[in-house]
C-alpha cells in the first residue's frame, strides 16, 4: 500500500466523525462484557444497557422471540439479560452501536450478512478457542466479532470504489479482500486498521483486524490472527460467508495459520479438524436464527 493510499484512507476514515456518534455506552459496556465473567456484575450490565433505548429495546424484543421459547416474555431489562446472556448482548450492542454509526441506507453490503458472517466467525472463534486450553475464549469472541469492520468503512466513505470491488468478486468468485485489492488497490483490513486506531481500540484486536488475511505479517499477536484466520476460512466453507460462492480451495491443515497456532498450541494435534467442522452444524443453525431475529428477516444459507 502506497503512502498516496494510505493517507487518503486516513482522511476518510476521519470523515466518519460527521456520521451519527456511536452511544456513550458503547466502549465501557464493551469492556465490561469483556472482563473475566466472575467479575461481571450483572446489574453493572443492566445499568449500562438501560442507558441507551435502542440497545434496551433490542434487547428486550430479542429475548421475547421464538428463539428462546419462553412461556412469558421478559418484562425487564434484568429479565432481558439473563435470558439472552452476556454473549448475545455482546452481539446485540455492536450491532446496535455500530448500526448507529454507519447507517444501513449507506451500506453497499447487505448489513444482514455483514452481521451473520461476524457473528458467525465470533462464535466460530470462541469453540476454536475452546479446543485450546491456553487460548483466551472471550478475546477470541471479540476479535471474532470486529475482525471485518473495515466493510463498514469501505460502505461509507469508499462506496462507490467498494461497489466495483463486489461486483468483481461476484463475477471471479474470488474473495472480497482479492477484489479489493484488484479494483482499489487496498482492502477492508487496512481501513479496518484505521478505524481501530482511531477508536483506540486494543492492540490485539487492531493486529486481527489489520492481518487476519495474512496472519504471518502480524508482529504481537500472531496466535490470535492466525485463530481469527481459521475460523473465518471455516465460516466460509460452512455456509457463513458473504452469500456468494467463491472459487477457491480451503485447506485447512496445509494453511500457515495452522502452523502458527501448532507453535503455540501444542493440543491442537489433537484436534479432530474434520469432527470439529461437523460440530459447527449446530451454531450455523443458532447464528441464522439470531440473526434473523435481530434484524427481522429471513437469511438464507448459501450454496
């Protein structure tokens, strides 16, 4: 990436100043969620979800859906809480926050499979992180989560650049960050990067965000990019990607994350990848349905 690209980047991304601000409860109900949950304390997270009305409603009205199968709908933000747990109202905070922030009439991404994907790959993440004893669960949740933001920034200030660059993976069948390297000249991770530093985001999550395409080029935090990069391949071939079919082979053992991860992990010889796959049937199955009940809509799967 050229400094000409890199600058233009930067002086775009401080454009999003212009748009809606992202609520005040965003950054400390974040860092709340992601603290040990022994020291979570729920009305803490009560507190901070009742500040904000969209947030609290999103809430409210996620719990009460078939999903949950309650026989009586919560009639408290409390209630709302324990019934989603602090995961879902992870997810349901930066899909609110986040939709506050970038607008989806701007979107040239389909926001609904922007957030299936993420919340696909975050949960992918946190049963990958699972099978690792060393691994931190929650960190990998979050990274998960966030890995693909610089999509929102290429929606909103390079939409008409962004716009070429999906057509152009749609017809190759190639993935987005390809496209957009063949028709911008840069991708979603570096505005992505520029996002997260303007955000002052943690350092690990900034290194996923900025390398999880090419987790060898990240100086700190190689283990988690290259888990990020896993799970995300993973996703893909498992019906969680962009809706579209992209051309290309997946493997899964031979790719150089797997490496990464085996230098650090030393149980992850003992991972039956295959059996693992398999088990991800049931999640793909739990991220449609919530994604379809937050958004309120019908996703379907891809072939």
């Amino acid at each position: 990436m050229t400094t000409a690209i890199a600058t233009t980047i930067r002086n775009r991304v401080d454009r999003i100043k212009a748009t809606p601000a992202i609520p005040a409860v965003f950054l400390p109900l974040l860092k709340l969620l992601n603290a040990p949950p022994d020291q979570v304390k729920l009305q803490e997270v009560v507190k901070l979800v009742s500040y904000d009305n969209t947030i609290a409603a999103q809430c409210l009205r996620v719990a009460s859906s078939p999903l949950f199968g309650l026989a009586k709908s919560p009639e408290s933000i409390k209630g709302a809480v324990l019934t989603l747990g602090l995961r879902r109202v992870q997810t349901i905070l930066l899909t609110c926050s986040l939709g506050q922030a970038f607008p989806t009439n701007n979107w040239v991404l389909d926001p609904t499979v922007f957030w299936r994907h993420s919340l696909g790959c975050a949960m992918v993440c946190r049963k990958f992180s699972e099978k690792l004893a060393a691994s931190d669960h929650d960190k990998a949740y979050m990274a998960g989560l966030l890995h693909d933001i610089g999509f929102l920034v290429n929606c909103l200030v390079f939409s008409e650049e962004f716009g070429t660059a999906i057509k152009h993976a749609l017809h190759e069948q190639i993935p987005f960050d390809e496209a957009e390297r063949a028709t911008m000249g840069f991708t979603h991770c570096e505005t992505g990067r520029a996002l997260a530093e303007k955000w002052h985001l943690s350092d690990d999550i900034i290194q996923v965000i900025a390398h999880h395409h090419a987790p060898e080029l990240s100086k700190t935090a190689q283990p988690l990019v290259a888990l990020i990069h896993l799970s995300d391949l993973l996703c893909r071939v498992r019906g969680l990607g962009y809706g579209y079919y992209e051309r290309h082979k997946v493997d899964l053992v031979h790719n150089p994350a797997w490496a990464i991860l085996q230098n650090q992990h030393r149980d992850l010889g003992g991972v039956d990848l295959a059996r693992f796959t398999f088990e991800l049937d049931d999640a793909v199955e739990e991220v449609f349905e919530l994604v379809a009940t937050i958004f309120g809509v019908a996703a379907a799967k891809e072939h």
